[in-house]
C-alpha cells in the first residue's frame, strides 16, 4: 500500500477484533513504530471483515517480531 507521500506500507497484522489491532498499535507506537489501523469489517455485521494493521517498510521486521509476540501472549 503507499501512501500519499509515494511511502510503502505493509500489513503486519490483521484480526476480526478491532480492539486487538488497537492494542497492538499501541504497543508499536512506545516501540516508535509508526502505524495505522484500517477497519475492514461490515458495520452491519462486525462478524465480517477486518481490522487490518500496517507499518511502513523500514519498520516491518521489528513490528513483525512484536506482532508475533503479541499473537502468543493474548
């Protein structure tokens, strides 16, 4: 995905719980990873769809590591 500014951004988390993708965010951002969250589900049905994270690039790998660590720990 890029952004206005021609920046790369990738997805590095994605859950059908919003607040867990808000949680992570936080967690990014005390790590000084910049992030987003782009809420994928129907506002109907919040059974379907996602909330979807991204980061830029340069951030990916460690976002990653933190994401994974998040995942295990919920």
């Amino acid at each position: 995905m890029l952004d206005k500014n021609g920046e790369q951004w990738e997805m590095v988390f994605s859950t059908n719980s919003l607040y867990q993708a808000e949680i992570l965010k936080a967690v990014l951002e005390e790590e000084n990873i910049v992030s987003v969250v782009i809420n994928k589900q129907d506002s109907s049905y919040l059974a379907f769809g996602e909330a979807e994270l991204y980061v830029k690039c340069e951030d990916i790998l460690h976002a990653k590591q933190l994401a994974t660590k998040f995942n295990t720990h919920e």
